[in-house]
C-alpha cells in the first residue's frame, strides 16, 4: 500500500530520506568541474534556495550557511538580500551576490520528473521530495504485502558560480525520490553537496 501525503509546499528542492534506521546521504549521479578554476577560490558565497515557501527556502540557505562555515567557508543566505516574493532564479541571484559582494554563488535548480514503477523492497520504506509546485511524503508497506507501486524519480542539479568571472565552476546531478522530514532530508541534501565542493578543494582550508 502506498499513501500520498500533499503537504502543499512550493519549492525545487529533491531530497531522499531512506529509513532503515537512520538517514543516508543523497548521492550525486554525476559532476563536472572547470579545470581552470583554482583551488580554494571562495572566501564568500551567496546561497540561494528554493523558490516558494519562505519557511523551506530559509531552512534550506541556513543549513548551507551552517555546514559550510564548519568547514571554513563564509556563506551568506540570499533571503537577507532579495524581497520574499523574488524568485531565487539565476538572474536574480547573480545580482544579490554582487550587492553582497560575494565571490561565489550555489544554487539549487530543477532538471526533470519521471514517474517509475517499482516492486517493495525489504521491509517498509519512508521517503521524501518536492519537485516544482509539489511536495509529499510517501510510505509502502512490507515485502510481500502488496504489489509494485508508482513513484515520481526527480532530477535536480546543483550549481557553484564564479561571481566575480561571470563563469561555471561546478555542477553536480542528484537523482532522488518522494520525502518524509523536511529539515532531515534538507541536512541529507546539503550534505552531499558541501562534501563534494570540499573534496574538490574549491574552499579555503580552516
């Protein structure tokens, strides 16, 4: 049995939660980096979250700023700098970064949904994504109680701009499933990316 919960959050957030006791990182499918670009290059970076929900967008930037001032790295959340009702597209951003005189800018934009079929694993399952104008939770049962079930896969890429060189720096491609709690699968998805940025050594070391 699988059950929908509409939660009626906007946002282009993509997190999976996996329950089997504790959460898993969200991994990330593919990534490219610049090779021009020079290690340990961002002193200050503008975060920009998803659009919609002020709540999500602001739990999403503060949890960036957190994991990546542990890590050295001044981080500044884009809900300080840009009214409410501006959506946290590219364009808009660029010029919240430049107003706080930021050298970098991470974001998070959408990339596709595609809804697939699959049979129980073992044991029951809990998990969590927001793709577009939808956000919902969703649970299946135990192996061997019900037959195969419909799930949206949702596609999301992450993005580190050089503000100062108007230039890509880095992308990394997430592929994830539906969600279960919202600040739990926000740490999950932040994680994997400040890990990522951290192993290609484009922050300063503490």
């Amino acid at each position: 049995m699988k059950q929908t919960l509409p939660l009626g959050i906007v946002g282009i957030l993509f997190i999976t939660l996996a329950l089997n006791g504790c959460s898993t990182a969200t991994p990330i499918v593919s990534e490219w980096r610049n090779p021009a670009q020079t290690s340990g290059s961002f002193q200050r970076l503008m975060i920009g979250g998803p659009s919609g929900d002020i709540s999500v967008r602001r739990n999403f930037e503060d949890e960036f700023v957190a994991q990546l001032a542990a890590m050295g790295a001044d981080a500044l959340p884009s809900y300080r700098y840009m009214p409410e009702n501006e959506v946290t597209n590219e364009s808009n951003l660029k010029r919240a970064a430049q107003k706080a005189r930021a050298d970098g800018l991470l974001f998070v934009r959408s990339v596709s949904a595609e809804e697939k079929t699959n049979y129980p694993a073992i044991g029951p399952g809990i998990s969590f994504g927001i793709f577009g104008s939808n956000i919902g939770a969703a649970w299946s049962g135990i192996s061997g109680t019900s037959g195969p079930y419909r799930y949206n896969e949702y596609t999301s890429e992450t993005a580190l701009y050089d503000v100062t060189k108007n230039e890509l720096v880095w992308t990394g491609t997430l592929k994830t499933k539906e969600p279960t709690n919202v600040q739990a699968a926000i740490r999950s998805y932040v994680q994997t990316i400040t890990e990522a940025l951290a192993a290609q050594n484009l922050f300063p070391k503490k």
